[in-house]
C-alpha cells in the first residue's frame, strides 16, 4: 500500500483533545487545593492490582506502528530514534533547518534558550520545527516536540506560559490538609498545564520525576521529587500523568533507577544497594507501570552495582531489557538522559557510539545535540549495516515511538 494513503487511512477516527490559552504565571497554586474536589474514582490511585486492560483502539496502533515501522528505509528508522536538541529562537537557524532536513528526527528537545519567547512565538517555532522534520520526512511523521516542564525550578518557558508548583509541595500539602486534595491539585493543575502546552504546539513532556526523596539524593533533586514517602510519590505521579495525558500530552516519568547527590552533568552516579534494596527504591516506577498505559521512562547515567558495575544503566542489557522490560514488564518508549553529560563520557566513545550501544541494549530514542545529529545518525546507520544493531531491534524501537504518536494524535 501507498504509504502516504495508509498514513491518510491512520488518522480516521483519531481524537484531538481540546486546547486551552495561555495564562500568567502563577498558574496554579498548590494552596488552592481546597477548591479542587479530589477525584472519587471509587479505587485508590495507588491500586496496582495488575497490568491495565489495554484498550481495543490500543491493539489497533500497535499494528498500525508495526506497519509504518516496517516500511521505513533506513535513513528513516535510524532519524525516529533520535531526540535531538534546537538551534534557534522563534525560528531555526538557517544551519539547523538544514540539519533537520538531512536527518528528520523522531523528536525535537527545547530549552529555556529556545523557548524565551511569547506564546505567539512558541506557537511559531513549534510549528516550523514540525514542518520541516515532516518535510524531510518522506512518510511524514510529525516529531515529537518536547520539554521538561515538572514545575518549580524546572521551568523552560518565559513570560505568558504558566509555571507549576515545585513537585515536593504538594507531598508538603498532603500532610497539611489531606492525601485526596494534593492529589486533586496535582491533576488539575496538570491537565490545565497540559491543554496549555498542546496549544503551544508541545506534545511530550519530561516529567515527572518519579524518584523519592532521601538524603543521599537531595542535593541533586532538591524539590522536583514529591517527598519521601514512596506511596505518595507514586499517587501524586499518577496524578500527575493523568492530567496531563487529559490534556493531550504523553509523559516520560524520570531518572530510572535513581540517583545519588552526584549530577549527572558533572560526574558518575553510584548506586551501591543490593538488589532488594534496588527494589524498594524502584517501587513507584513499578507501581506506575502497573496502573497506566505509560508512555515513557528515562533512564539515568547512573552506575549499578548490583545489576552491572561496567556499564551506565543508560547503556546496560541488564538494566533495560532484563528490568525494566522482562523483570518490570514494561512495553512503552524506554529513552536516554543526554549523552553529553560527564556521567555518559568514557575515553573513544563518542555520542554516536553511546547512541548505538543504548539502542542495542533496548533504548528506543536516543539525545543527540545539533552538532552531533548528523554524527549520531551516520553511527546508527554503520550500525545497522554492520550488523552490531540488528534492522529487528530498530524497527521494535520505533514501533514503541509511532504507537504514542498514533495514540496522542500526531500524525499529520
């Protein structure tokens, strides 16, 4: 079949979630919680009795992503599993246009750099990157445009986008007025978040940080955890990933396993607990692959001891394909943390090299940055003609990417 009539037959019937203006910071204060009713679903929202049913539409993307997948050439698998970041402001740099034209990557990454703009702005530049991915494109797969918007301190965007609480208020708030009302405004707040990042042309979001807050990795987190106490953490996540989710945005939740006070960007992670403890510490991860349809999980540059002491968990079969997918079960995008991070250097290993040995070992999508886009993809195209990435594992990575850009609506 003509691949661009089975791309116009994939569309029927897709949903589009409605999209709500811009507002002023703040957007939405955690201490307004008590005129926020909390959701009465009738379970609780830790419930993980099982895997989610999935839905029938749901077994119809998967087989629609499995297609696309299959028909890509290989100039265009090796682009769908690249996340990259933006040169530009409101518009690309010349240069960068012709990077992404070149390598018409999965995903576009944006920063406060490129983001200090108004809405209008946002809107614009949005919709060029789109283009111009799509354009490269021959199937005309739409990217991913996404942002890490957790709240608090991690906020990209500049006046006229609203800014969400810190993650670790609202687990202040449950313990002043009540688990139910922090968790009412965790998904309130993020469902209107949601609707106002869709408008702005935003359509996956890296948030939020599932890890639970401890001495030893404060330093590092400081806020953007939801506390200490695992239970909550994973509730107000959950929260969280629903609001946003009925606002149109997928979420990848972060850092899979954990860190430690060490920044990523600055040094290696070292995670020296024993297995069982590993577990423990993983529980809302778990607890979240359970109860969602996640769509997402990050991984760290963090060292693991008890699971591979040679590699990053970012670059390790034992971490991603024996736990998370087999151990864990989960069937959704497994992504990198930035390849250019001091935790992911290593002496004759480039970032195109990172980029192969994640993907080989089960990442899905990979970071690049624009000056090594066009070097990581020529990695991964080697790879794949050599034979050190085998066509079968690429095409199952894209296949996890298409069927959340089939389930979110992004096809063109």
């Amino acid at each position: 079949m003509n691949i661009t009539r089975f791309l116009a037959l994939l569309i029927l019937g897709l949903l589009f979630l409605g999209c709500s203006p811009g507002q002023k910071e703040p957007f939405f204060s955690p201490e307004r919680a008590a005129e926020v009713p909390p959701e009465n679903t009738g379970e609780p929202e830790t419930a993980i009795s099982g895997p989610p049913a999935e839905e029938p539409r749901f077994r119809d993307y998967r087989e629609q992503a499995r297609s696309l997948a299959e028909a890509l050439d290989d100039r265009s698998l090796a682009a769908q599993v690249i996340m990259t970041g933006i040169d530009g402001k409101g518009a690309l740099t010349a240069p960068m246009e012709d990077i992404l034209r070149d390598v018409p990557a999965g995903g576009a990454m944006l920063f406060r750099h490129n983001l200090d703009t108004d809405p209008a702005g946002v809107r614009r530049f949005t919709a060029e990157i789109s283009r111009i991915i799509r354009d490269g494109e021959e199937s005309g797969i739409a990217p991913f445009i996404a942002v890490d918007h957790e709240g608090g301190q991690v906020h990209r965007f500049g006046p006229g986008v609203g800014r969400l609480p810190p993650p670790l208020s609202y687990g202040e708030l449950a313990q002043r007025e009540g688990r139910d009302r922090a968790l009412g405004a965790v998904r309130e707040g993020a469902r209107q978040s949601g609707r106002e990042l869709r408008d702005l042309g935003i359509t996956l979001n890296f948030a939020p940080v599932v890890e639970v807050l401890t001495e030893e990795n404060r330093p590092f987190l400081e806020d953007r955890s939801y506390g200490p106490e695992g239970e909550f953490t994973q509730a107000a996540a959950a929260a969280f990933i629903r609001g946003m989710e009925e606002g149109g945005i997928p979420c990848v939740v972060k850092h899979f396993p954990g860190n430690t006070a060490t920044d990523p960007h600055r040094g290696v992670p070292v995670l020296t607990q024993d297995r069982g403890a590993l577990d423990l510490m993983v529980r809302p991860f778990a607890g979240l692959i359970r109860e969602l349809p996640l769509s997402g999980i990050m991984v760290s540059h963090v060292l693991v001891l008890s699971r591979d002491p040679d590699r990053n968990a970012s670059l390790s079969p034992a971490v991603i394909r024996d736990w998370i997918r087999g151990e864990l079960g989960f069937s959704g995008m497994v992504l990198t943390d930035d390849f250019s991070m001091e935790a992911a250097a290593a002496p004759g290993r480039g970032e195109g090299d990172a980029a192969v040995e994640a993907l080989a070992a089960g990442a899905d999508m990979v970071m690049a940055w624009p000056a090594t886009l066009r070097r990581t993809h020529r990695a991964i195209l080697r790879a794949l003609e050599d034979g050190r990435l085998p066509r079968e594992r690429l095409q199952e990575a894209a296949e996890h990417i298409l069927f959340e850009k089939l389930r979110f609506g992004l096809f063109p």
